[in-house]
C-alpha cells in the first residue's frame, strides 16, 4: 500500500524445442539451396501463369542470362518460336498432372540456339491445385553436335559395294549402293538390270567385260 515494491513475478517458457526446431529447418533449407545452386542440371521453378519464381545457377549460366533478368519472365520468352509452341502444349500436360521428357529449343543472351533436355514435373498444393512445374534441363548442343557430324562421318565412310555371282548369274548390292543408284531399299537386282545402271557407252562396255 506504501507503493513499495514487495517482489517480482516471472512467467518462463521454454522455447529450446522451437529453437532448435528452427535452426533445423535454417540448416535444412542451407542445405537445399547448395545443392540446387551447385546441381550440374538446370533447375527452372515456374507459377501456374509460367512466370519464373526461381533459376539456379545453372540455368544462367547455360542461356547467359542473370537471375534478375530471367526472374518474372516466362520461360516462353527465351525460347525458340518453334519451342515456344511446343512448350504450351507441354503446360497443358502440367495442369493434367503429366510429367514428361522432351527437347526445347532456348536462345542465349549472344543469340546462340541452345538445345536442351527437359525433365518437367506438376507442382501442386496440398488441396491439389495446380501452383506449377518444375524443370530440369540439360545442355545438349555440342552432344548433338557431335552426333550429327559422328552420323555425317558414317555415311561418308561406307562405300557401296557389290557382288555378282556369275555361275548362278545373281547380284548383290549394300544398302548404300542402293542408295547411290536410287534404287528401292527392297530392290533385288539381277545380271541385267544391275548393268542397265551403268552409263552407256564405255561404262556399260566396261563393266559387260
């Protein structure tokens, strides 16, 4: 009643479990951001409307762009015209919850087509709504590169070739000198018809000896 002060009333809780609860949760979110940031695939995060909510760094670094300047953005908008189309089709497949792999055609910062392998998943809320995809991309320009140029070497090392069994009087032609006369894949030559290829004159004369 003096207005002297007779003790002090404390009121604890222990909050150690939310603590560590969410030093865990900071660890465990350190710990994903490094692995997406460090992942050898690109990882590209869109929202239901296709506009990016997230790149790693990965994906700049394969189209050349910044993060700022992919954020936001569609991804329709570093595409080629003709990925483009595929690509709309591809969010239709999303919203029925289809995951899929394709290729898509981007275009780097320096104008650049690059060829890519798309792994694309749905993303949806606990209630099911469709929030988005996700997409993982791999570089594979200079793979196919060297595919188209491994197949051109092929082709240009095999070289027709021909047997004729003059006893039995049948011929054999390869799958290449068919090719080189314009002949069926399915054609089956004989003595005569197999001459008639020959040019007339000293060709045929040539090859009749």
């Amino acid at each position: 009643s003096s207005g002297e002060i007779d003790g002090i009333m404390f009121f604890i809780n222990d909050v150690t479990e939310q603590v560590e609860s969410r030093k865990r949760i900071e660890a465990s979110e350190k710990q994903y951001r490094l692995i997406l940031e460090t992942a050898q695939e690109g990882i590209w995060v869109l929202d239901k409307n296709s506009r990016t909510t997230f790149v790693n760094k990965k994906i700049c670094e394969i189209l050349g762009f910044t993060e700022k300047q992919i954020f936001g953005r569609k991804h329709t908008h570093f595409m080629s015209n003709e990925s483009k189309k595929r690509a709309v089709l591809a969010l239709e497949s999303r919203k029925k919850g289809k995951s899929e792999n394709f290729q898509l055609t981007f275009v780097s910062k320096k104008g650049e087509d690059i060829l890519t392998n798309v792994s694309a998943t749905p993303i949806f809320d606990h209630a099911g709504k469709f929030m988005g995809s996700l997409g993982m991309l791999s570089n594979i320009t200079e793979k196919k590169h060297l595919e188209n140029l491994l197949e051109k070497s092929n082709r240009l090392a095999r070289i027709g070739s021909w047997e004729i069994d003059v006893v039995n009087g049948t011929v054999f032609w390869s799958d290449i000198t068919k090719e080189i006369r314009e002949a069926e894949p399915d054609f089956i030559p004989d003595l005569k018809t197999g001459i008639d290829y020959f040019k007339e004159g000293a060709n045929k004369k040539t090859i009749s000896q």
